[in-house]
C-alpha cells in the first residue's frame, strides 16, 4: 500500500500533541481522554505522572499553592521534571533529587529545593 505525502503530512499533524507527559497535559489540557498514559494523579494541587509515565519522563507540578506550607521528599519527587506555577505567599519545601525545576509566576514565595540535576529556571 502506498502513500501521498499530503496523506502521511495530514496523518502526522492529525496525531501530534504536545509533550504528552509534560504540565500542560496533567493539567488538563488538548489530549485524548481515552489514552491512559495522559492520565495523571492529582492530590490538592499536585499533580503528577510518575506512575504511568516511561523512566525519564516523569513529571510533577504544583500548581496554585496559595498561602500553604508545602514539603515533599523522597520517591515521590526523586529524578522528575518538576514545575512550580502560579505560586503566592506560600513556603515549598522539595527535599529531594530532581531532574530539572521551572519556576514560573510565583510571587512572595520561599522556595527550597535539592539538588538538581540539570537546571532550574526562575521567570
């Protein structure tokens, strides 16, 4: 069987999706529900893939903490991608090894992390 490439060009943009495993899915956003690997748990304002995610693509974000005291360690933070969204007046505490850290829109925040493996970005 054979193929035009407008046919394989409208297959692969039919079928792409953002980082399938990144905030913007576990938040809820453009996916197909049907397809377990975009599921993710949530606790609070937590979320996180790691149970279902590959190795390497474990993701966990904490998203609209508002006036709390949050602290987290060990496996449940050990080698992920971690972002911190929307943060206010709010102390967060990650005690564990990560992967990398994205700070974005937090505001009157003490942040303390672990190390990290490869970089931590504040915008």
């Amino acid at each position: 069987e054979t193929y035009t490439l407008p046919q394989v060009e409208g297959w692969i943009r039919s079928h792409l999706v953002l980082h399938p495993y990144g905030p913007h899915a576990m938040k809820g956003g453009t996916r197909d529900k049907k397809c377990s690997c975009f599921r993710s748990e949530c606790v609070g304002r937590t979320f996180t893939n790691s149970q279902l995610s590959p190795q390497g693509s474990q993701s966990t974000l904490l998203h609209g903490i508002n006036k709390q005291t949050l602290a987290k360690c060990g496996d449940e933070l050990a080698n992920n991608f971690v972002y911190i969204q929307n943060c206010k007046s709010s102390f967060i505490y990650l005690l564990a090894p990560m992967k990398c850290v994205v700070i974005e829109k937090c505001t009157s925040c003490v942040i303390v992390l672990g190390a990290v493996e490869r970089s931590v970005v504040v915008t």
